[in-house]
C-alpha cells in the first residue's frame, strides 16, 4: 500500500500521463500546486467570512482555489509584532491555529489539515484543499523549546523566525535597530531544535546578517516563504541578494516568489515608500492619529491623483527566470501572499484563481511541463520531505494527520 501511495505521489507531483496537457489551465488542474504563504487566518480574524463558498473580498476563497488549480496553501498564522511586543502572540498562535482546525471541521468535504508532505497528496487525490500551518513571527515560542514543541504538535511545519521588528529571536530585514547583528543566542539554538523536530526554518524577513547565519547553522534545507529578488528592488533588504538565492539553490533549499508589487519592481517600491512620507506629513500637519476617518479619505484621494504603479504579470516571471538562473530550476517556488499585501497584486494574479496566468506565461518562456511541475509544487514537497527525513534520522517520525 505505502508503494502504491508513492506511485499515486509521483504521478501528481510530475504530473506524468500517457499525453501531458499543454493548455495552462489543464496544467493548473493536474499539476499540484503549493503556494506557502497566504494569509487567510489573520483576514478572517479581522472580517469574519465562508470561505467555502464564493467571497466578495479577499484573494482566496474554495471557488476561486478550485478553479486556479491550488492543492495547497500553507495558512499564515501571523502575528504581528505589535502583538508580540505586548506579550499576547502566544494566545493569538492557538487562536488562529483553532480557526483553521474549525474552517476545516466545518467544511470537511473541501478542506483538511495536512501536517506532512503526505498529507498534502492524499488530501489532493481525495479532491480537497489541504491547509498545512506556517508561523510568521516566531514571537509565540516565547524564549521556550517547549513552546516550540507545543506548536508542532498543532501543526506548524514552518516558523517565520520574526516579522517587522526585532524579536527574541532574529533581527528583522524592516527594523533598522539590529539588537543582535543576526540571531539571538536563543534564536541559534532554535534553529538546531527545528531541524530536529522537522519544522521548516523560514528566512523571509530576516536581516541579512540572520540569513547567513541561519545558513550556517541548519542541518536541513531552508526556505524563503515568501520573498523575491532585490536585484529588481534595490535597497529593499526585505528581499534577497543574488548572493541570497544562489545559497539557498546550494543549500538545497527554495526562494517562494512573493506576487506583491513592491516585492517586484523598483517603481511600486518608490511608490511605496513616498506614499508612506505623504501620509505621515499629512498626520502631522493635522494632528490626526492612525485610525482618524479623514486618513482614509486622504488615502482614497491619494490614489485617484497617484495611480498605483502595478506589477505585471511579466515583472513576476522575470523574478522566476532570474531565480532559476541563479539557485536553478530545483529551488524556486510559489510564495503569493495573498491576502496578506492588501490592494498591491500584480495584473494577471490578483487572486487564487489565477494560477493559469502563471502557468501560461512560464510556458510562453520556455520552461517545460516538467520544470513547471518543479516550480508550481514540487519543488517545495522535495524540502519539506528532506526536513521530515532529517528528523526522522533525529527519531522524530513525520506526525501524519490523515
């Protein structure tokens, strides 16, 4: 049974068939999809909303999953540093964990937890989404091994190690103050323990001292959740050096390319940025504090008079030609973000149901059914199943949910 299991795997995984599909949405549908960052858990947190059935906002929704393609999304439980700051991102962690066990429960016919990469193949073949757990900001483990321990045991097979601000952990990419030029004492004995117990050590925002450091330390592949290349964003330290993927590629790990538009190109970023300057000036001048109705407005009139520079879906493939390039075709992925970069998707992937863009544009590049396969999922399983391998070696076995 496990053989037949493995050869069910594979033929999804490859998506190997008598003839393979050449049109992109046939791909979409045969080929697995993984996407390893999208923040649904912290949306409906804050906008309670079915997503089992069609939604009016957001970017994903079962639906729009379905048609697009998508197997699986590593559901977000995301806590922003704020809440980390004031000593509630551990309760916050087994709340949005109960969220998505409850969406589940709720839906069962559509949705199921998969807490290995097994999991992920047996919950497609059955014809549902699987909804493993990614932590973004290792805030809620709190200093603690235990704790660590704690969230793998309700499912976290990946920690973001901090978010927006330095934690107890690691210096971030978007704070400027770096306590600890890299990781805390605690954050490099985190690493080891996570190799251990199988939980993916993720270097999306981290500073680039952490990164490197991370490097040096894990004993199994990493992974960059959702991140992309500051090649074509200059300055933006919340993305990756040529340096950066061509380490990981060594490192046999996987750069999962983030679809928001400052992650993309060098215009939205300016964008991004003098916006920010604007609506702080206007604030101060005023007198107004964040959640004032007139910034809303202010915002709102911003836009009509400074259209947003959006990404296209071009800008996207760019960073996936170059990060093939530079770490090779075995180390690159999907890391959309969505429903976590608000109104910043590029032209062509606005939502979950757009994968077939993708899809068509790499083909118009160049790239095979095979190395699509790579790029849309596999890639991402082969990791995953190496950081289960070298736990197990640790006698940490996979913790299987179905």
């Amino acid at each position: 049974m496990k053989s037949m299991a493995r050869c069910l795997g594979w033929l999804i995984l490859t998506g190997c068939a008598a003839v393979a599909p050449t049109d992109p949405q046939s791909i979409a549908q045969q080929l697995l999809i993984v996407d390893t960052h999208i923040d649904v858990p912290f949306r409906l947190r804050n906008r309670p909303d079915d997503i089992a059935r069609a939604t009016e906002t957001g970017d994903f929704d079962y639906p729009r999953a379905k048609a697009g393609g998508l197997d699986a999304l590593f559901m977000s439980i995301y806590i922003p540093a704020t809440v980390d700051a004031s000593g509630d991102a551990t309760p916050l962690a087994n709340e949005l964990i109960d969220s998505v066990e409850q969406l589940a429960a709720d839906a069962p016919d559509k949705f199921a937890i998969a807490t290995c990469a097994d999991d992920v193949l047996r919950i497609k073949a059955n014809g549902m989404i699987a909804l493993p757990l990614g932590m973004e900001n290792g805030g809620p483990i709190g200093g603690e091994l235990d704790k660590l321990r704690h969230f793998y045991d309700r499912g976290i097979r990946y920690v973001t190690l901090t978010h927006s601000n330095t934690n107890h952990i690691s210096d971030s990419s978007y704070d400027a103050f770096k306590r600890w030029q890299g990781l805390s004492t605690f954050g490099q004995s985190l690493i080891g323990e996570m190799n251990r117990l199988g939980i993916m050590v993720d270097v999306s925002h981290l500073s680039d001292d952490a990164f490197w450091q991370v490097l040096r330390l894990s004993e199994a592949p990493v992974i960059a959740s959702h991140s992309s290349l500051r090649h074509f964003t200059p300055g933006f330290e919340r993305n990756l050096t040529d340096e950066m993927v061509s380490a990981l590629g060594r490192n046999g790990g996987v750069v999962q390319i983030n679809f928001g538009s400052s992650f993309l190109t060098e215009a939205a970023q300016d964008y991004r940025n003098q916006s920010r300057k604007d609506l702080l000036a206007y604030s101060f001048a005023n007198h107004l504090e964040a959640d004032d109705p007139r910034m809303v407005s202010f915002l709102e009139k911003y836009r009509t008079e400074h259209p947003y520079p959006y990404a296209t879906l071009d800008d996207v493939l760019d960073h996936f030609d170059r990060a093939v390039q530079l770490a090779g075709i075995d180390h690159v992925g999907i890391g959309s973000d969505y429903d976590g970069v608000g109104d910043s998707l590029p032209t062509g992937l606005k939502d979950v149901s757009q994968y077939p863009n993708l899809v068509a544009g790499l083909l118009a590049r160049g790239y095979s059914h095979q190395d699509i396969a790579k790029l849309l999922g596999r890639n991402l399983m082969r990791v995953w199943r190496a950081v289960e391998a070298y736990a197990e070696q640790q006698g940490n076995a996979p913790q299987c949910k179905t």
